[in-house]
C-alpha cells in the first residue's frame, strides 16, 4: 500500500471516473486503474463498483476512502512542517470566496498576494456558503472566505472584517428623504434580495426579522446579482441594502441614493474560514495579513451591530 495508491483512490472517489480522475492526478487511466486493482487486491476486497454508471463505492470502500483520507492529509503534514521550518510559501492552495464578497474583495488583494508570494499557485472558486462548509470538510478546499459566525465545530473562523449594511434608496420611496435610517425604520415588504442560498439575503431577513417586520410578499424575484437589484431600486420597485464595499464602485448618481445607518450600524462579519486539521498555515497566514491590511484602509467603520444567519450579536 502507497500513499499514491491512495491518492488514486480518492481522486475516483471524487470524481466517480477513473478517466476523469487519471487526468487530475496526471498519468494515464490505465496506470491509475492498475494501481487501484492492486491496492485492492492487496486489501481482498472491493472499493468500487465498477458495474454502476457512475462507478459508485462499496460500503466497505466508504471506511476505507475516509481512512484514506485521513493518511494523505498526514503524510501532507509532514511537507507543511518542513515548509513552515523553512520559511516557505508556496505550493498549490485552493480558496472559495462567496459570491456576494468575491467581486468587491478580489480585485483588492490579489494582485498585492499574487506580487508578494509568486511561488503560491492560488486556485480561486465562487461557491455559496453551503458548499463552501461541504468542501473544506472533505477537503476540496483549503481555506474559505465567508460571511461568519458560522458555529461549525470542526472549522476555524477569523475575521477579516466587519463590513456595515448600506441601504439604497430611491427618492420617491418613503424612506428617500431621511437623511440617517434606523434599523427599525425598514420593512422586509418593500426590500428587494439576492435570491435563496446568499447568505447576505439571510442576514438582511434576519436583521428584519429582529425587528419584528417580516413583510409581505408582491412578487418574487430570483437574482444573484446587486446590479440587478439597484436597476429595479431604480425603477420604484423598492429599496435594497448592500454590503458596503459595493457602494465603492456605483456612479455618483446612484451614490446619491446610498442611506446610512446610525451608529452602530448593522454589518456582517467576513471571516477566513478553515478546518481544524488544514495544512499550509503559512499560505493562510499570508492570505489573512495581506487582506487585513489592503481592507483597513476600505473600511474605517469602528463599531458595528453583526447581523447573521439565525442569530444576532455585537462585533468590535
């Protein structure tokens, strides 16, 4: 038994093709499907049910997939230890980052990242949270950025930033003439969200829902998109709120329509999220000290309410 034996392994246990695997781990599928026969013959016992289109994994190859999982990571260890000895950082790390932090977080710290560490070969993916907490529990990604707290006993969360909500407002809508809102002022009836899965739109409901207005719907409206929501603002078809650092980039015309909150205002808290047993901690430290210092000339905000998912509490 090898540890590239295992490596295999897993790599048909993800992709469910033994094509499709070999080409991720880079060697042809006939040395992947050896090598898998082998192990298995070695153990006398079945991982996959070859018969099953896709390849499925017996309940025996269960236990033995997780096993194995547990003995690469490991054996990876033992790289990141040397790394972290010698001072190096580097190699391949794979980041997700929500979809509603992604397009105004990015653009600030990569490049910066990209300068400072040219020997870290970063793979960035846009996955919601649900997916996000999915995969780095098995390991399909080596850290996350998300919007916390998120309570997952086997994930470590820390907070990058805390970015206050920002409420758009058109000038005909019963709120366009104050100057400073209230949280008690908004109505869920009349603010138009992302659609379902975003867990910006949970912390909005979750803000309206403190106050006691849960609204009633006139239409439903699926969008991923804040653009799209501003153009529909822009329309008398209500109000929206955005997370701060979107407001950085509209046209002085729609800034305008940007209301405040008084203080403290209600915010999210954006953490670098990670499992317990991740490796390449130097990569990860590198990615929090490089965001945390672009993000604090961003935002200047000292003191904010943290609204999320299912419960509300106090940031710094």
């Amino acid at each position: 038994m090898t540890i590239t034996q295992l490596q295999y392994v897993l790599a048909v246990a993800e992709y469910q093709n033994f094509t499709l695997a070999a080409e991720k781990c880079f060697v042809t599928q006939p040395t992947l499907s050896m090598q898998v026969q082998k192990l298995e013959d070695e153990l006398g016992l079945q991982i996959f049910d070859r018969g099953k289109k896709p390849i499925s994994i017996t309940d025996a190859g269960r236990r033995i997939v997780e096993q194995a999982r547990n003995i690469v990571n490991e054996a990876a260890r033992i790289r990141d230890i040397v790394d972290q000895e010698k001072g190096f950082v580097g190699g391949t790390f794979t980041l997700g980052i929500i979809p509603t932090v992604m397009p105004t977080l990015l653009p600030m710290f990569l490049k910066t990242f990209v300068e400072r560490y040219p020997k870290v070969h970063l793979i960035l993916r846009e996955q919601n949270t649900e997916s996000m907490i999915r995969n780095l529990e098995e390991g399909h990604l080596d850290a996350g950025i998300a919007a916390t707290p998120l309570e997952k006993e086997h994930l470590v969360e820390r907070p990058l930033y805390y970015e206050p909500f920002v409420a758009y407002v058109p000038a005909g809508h019963r709120l366009g003439s104050l100057d400073r809102l209230q949280p008690e002022y908004l109505n869920l009836s009349d603010i138009l969200l992302l659609q379902d899965g975003h867990c910006f739109r949970d912390g909005v409901i979750n803000l309206c829902k403190a106050i006691g207005e849960a609204g009633e719907d006139h239409f439903e409206l699926e969008s991923g998109s804040f653009e799209t929501l501003v153009n529909l603002a822009d329309e008398n078809m209500g109000m929206t709120l955005l997370p701060y650092l979107n407001t950085l980039g509209l046209c002085e015309r729609r800034k305008r329509n940007l209301k405040y909150f008084t203080d403290p205002p209600p915010a999210r808290e954006v953490s670098l999220i990670y499992h317990k047993k991740e490796l390449k901690h130097q990569i990860t430290e590198a990615l929090r000290e490089v965001i945390s210092g672009v993000i604090r000339g961003a935002i200047t905000f000292q003191d904010v309410k943290i609204i999320s998912p299912g419960k509300r509490r106090k940031g710094f």
